[in-house]
C-alpha cells in the first residue's frame, strides 16, 4: 500500500497560503478597526434607518467575518485541489 505525504506540497503553495491569510487578515484588520475608529463619522450616515456604525457593529461586521472564512475555505480548497492535480501529473 503506497502513502503520500500531504504535508510536502510543491514550492509555489505556501507563499500562495501565506499570501491569502494575509489578505484575508488585512481585511480582518480594516473592517475591525475602521468601524471601530470612525464610528462618530458613521453615526452620520443612515442605512435602513439606522446609523451606519451601529448597524455595521450590529450585523455588518459578522457578515464580512463570515464572508472571510467563507473566501478562505474556497480558496484553499481551490489551491489544494490545484496543487493536488499538479503532484499527480508529475
């Protein structure tokens, strides 16, 4: 019986890995901190009735958190699936 070692993947995954988590963290970072930091200047702005920053605090962050692990986990999928076709090919 043949075992592969899935842990050795070809050079170009992990800074392929790397460079997603770190979008996807910058992104974290941003919408975490902008609402934070400029929540007076979003109080002004009205979406649904309600101000920006507690709408934003209320639902709006969750949905980008979500939306990032959501992105993360199809992108990887996607990587590993293209890393595992190439490792067959070879």
């Amino acid at each position: 019986m043949m075992t592969t070692d899935h842990s050795a993947k070809p050079a170009g995954y992990w800074p392929r890995a790397r460079a997603l988590t770190a979008c996807l963290s910058a992104l974290w970072l941003v919408a975490t901190f902008c609402v934070i930091f400029f929540a007076r200047e979003l109080h002004d702005i009205s979406l649904f009735g309600w101000p920006l920053s507690f709408y934003m605090a209320a639902q709006g962050i969750l949905l980008i958190y979500v939306f990032i692990v959501g992105m993360y986990a199809w992108r990887m999928h996607r990587l590993d699936q293209d890393y595992t076709r190439k490792d067959h090919e070879q």
